[in-house]
C-alpha cells in the first residue's frame, strides 16, 4: 500500500506542474473503528480460488503480505497456515512472504522486522502471546504498514497499531464447553453430583488459553457442585498434552471431566488415560473434552474416546484478504471479526460431518 500512495503522490506532482491550477485531498480510510462483531459467512470456508483477484499478476502488480505464524504446534495450525498459503497466491494477486515462528515471540518480532524491510504492503501476525508489541507495531505504523491480527489477540495500549483482528470467540467457546458439560451430567442422571475436573491449558498468555480459560471460569461459577483440582500447560501439544494427562492421573484418584485446551492435547490426555488402565469417552470413566475440531477430534470421537469438540474456525485466509482489499480500495473494515463456529459431539452423525469438513 506504502509503494502505491508513493507512485500516486509522484504522479499527482507531475499533473501539478503541467497545470497552474487545481488541487486534491484523498484519504486512504483505512483505519478500523470498535464496532460490533460480525458473523462469519460461507466466504470463509469457499476454496481461496473463488476469491476477487487483488492485483495483477500479469503485470507484476502484486500486493506484498508478510505473515508471522506462531509455528505448526497442532492440526489446527497446519489448516490455518494451508488457508493462508492457497489464499495469498501469485493467481490471487498477491505475494505471500511467510515465517514460521517456531512457538516464540522473538522470532515474530525478528519477523516483522524483516517485513518493515522489505516494504512488504501488509503485515499479517497470529501472535504467540498478548503481550510485548507495542514496540514492533509502531515501528510498522511509522513505516506506512497497515497490520492485521489473525487467531490471537494483541493487548496494546493504542488499538490504531493495528487495522483488525480475525479470529473465534474464545470466551464464548469455553462457556459453550461448560453449558455442554452441564447438560451431559444433567443427562446422565450426575447433574447433582460432585464432578472433579482439570484443566490441560494452552500456551499461557495466548488469546485461546486466556479466553477459554475464562469462559470455563465463569460456568464453574454456576456449580458449586464442581470442583476444578488442577490446571496446567500443555503448549496445545500432544506430548505435553500426555505429559500434563500423566501428573494429573498420579496425583489424584478421582477425576470426572479433563478440558483440553486444544484436540492435540486431548490425543496425548487419552494416550495416558489408556495407559493408566482407565477408560474415556461416552462409555468410560473420564469424560474428555477439546477445542478446535480438526477432522482427527471426529476420528477419536467416532472411536469413542472422545466425547465433544468445540469448533475454532481456522480458516482466515479469505477473510484476511477481505480485508486487505476493503483496504486497498480505501473503505474502513470492522475491528473485531469473529468467524463461525460450533461443537461437535457423539450425539451427532461424526461420519457424515467428516466427510465434508474441510480442515
């Protein structure tokens, strides 16, 4: 965007000179103003190849987008990089430059350094944690380079460092997960019961763990029947999701309800259930849920093992780009964009909705 007001000041200036009058004031209109959240649409989930072209390959006019990934630490984040990839492509309009962070901040700092170098038109981040950027971005706003958020929130002090943020309701996710689990005790004849939980949390500090952590929260509130013993980080891992599923197993005897912060860490809470000689699932002992539904969460809930998913939509490619091109032809775009999403349980035809997921 920064090359492009560029060449239009130079040719404004050259009209200028051949004219003894005349005069023109534009405003780009880009910045993004809090207003209310906007629903997902089946935009989000068509192929990236249905999408309006941004610019023209042909003749090289191709919009620069720098994306700094947290890394590929889940199924979740591989499909939310595929979005991005078949999204942000040569036939598209765009050139994507593409950095995996390898779960670290510095590195997305590092990152978006680069792309401040590079002159690259947008920058894209679905950053490791909320804190810790303000430095960054506004070395991005002095550059003229509008910022978008994907998946994870920024806590900044000046919410104009960026342009929007696209990603779930997290909050809203984790009260989900604990009206789910009410209604299934309350079904199971256990509504009264003292229900013994933990928690396997994702990495701390990042938008997902903070908001389905508080959302859970808030439904504890609403039983005093049950009881959260313990909770700890499984990095939104498999291998540490087991790691975290074993302490917990070895510390206490009694436990009901394990949330997984993410299905990467439930398959590793499962594995060590097993191992433990207990049983998951609608017809074990341990009742077992996540967040994210990627088409393995559907495979271990149609194997019986786990008993619910709560849907993260991890499809921003075709959002983002939505964005990026209300930005290039100058229009304002809504701050906070949440996408669509919902749960999945073994109440429900799992074989049938795997088929057609797309993640």
């Amino acid at each position: 965007m920064k090359k492009k007001v560029l060449s239009a000041l130079l040719i404004a200036a050259m009209a200028l000179s051949m004219t003894a009058c005349g005069s023109g004031n534009g405003d780009s209109g880009s910045s993004g103003g809090d207003s209310a959240p906007v629903s997902d649409d089946a935009e989000d989930t068509e192929d990236a190849e249905d999408a309006e072209p941004a610019g023209d390959a042909d003749s090289g006019d191709l919009i620069t987008v720098g994306y700094a990934q947290v890394g590929a630490e889940s199924d979740w984040r591989t499909a939310n990089t595929e979005s991005f990839k078949s999204t942000f492509t040569e036939e598209n309009g765009y050139k994507l430059i593409f950095d995996d962070a390898q779960q670290k901040q510095e590195n997305q700092i590092k990152a978006i350094r680069s792309f401040i170098q590079q002159e690259v038109d947008y920058i894209v981040v679905a950053p490791v944690v909320e804190t810790g950027w303000e430095t960054v971005l506004e070395e991005a706003k002095e550059a003229g380079i509008p910022v978008i958020l994907s998946d994870r929130m920024m806590d900044v002090s000046d919410d104009s460092l960026f342009e929007a943020w696209v990603g779930g309701n997290f909050v809203q996710e984790g009260e989900t997960c604990g009206d789910w689990i009410a209604e299934y005790l309350e079904d199971q004849g256990r509504g009264d019961e003292e229900i013994n939980m933990v928690t396997i949390q994702g990495t701390i500090g990042a938008s997902a763990q903070v908001g389905r952590t508080e959302g859970m929260a808030n439904k504890l509130k609403e039983h005093s029947n049950w009881k959260m013993l313990d909770m700890q980080s499984g990095e939104f891992t498999q291998a540490k999701g087991q790691e975290v599923m074993e302490s917990f197993l070895k510390s206490y005897d009694d436990i009901d309800v394990v949330i997984c912060e993410n299905d990467n860490e439930a398959f590793g809470a499962i594995d060590a259930i097993k191992a433990a000689g207990k049983s998951c699932g609608p017809d074990g002992d341990i009742i077992v849920v996540s967040f994210d539904s990627v088409k393995a969460a559907f495979e271990s809930m149609i194997a019986g093992d786990l008993n619910a998913t709560f849907e993260c939509n991890p499809l921003h490619g075709p959002r983002v780009a939505e964005i990026i091109q209300k930005l290039e032809a100058g229009e304002s775009v809504d701050k906070i964009q949440y996408v669509d999403e919902s749960y999945f349980d073994t109440s429900m035809d799992l074989e049938s909705i795997l088929e057609e997921r797309a993640y």
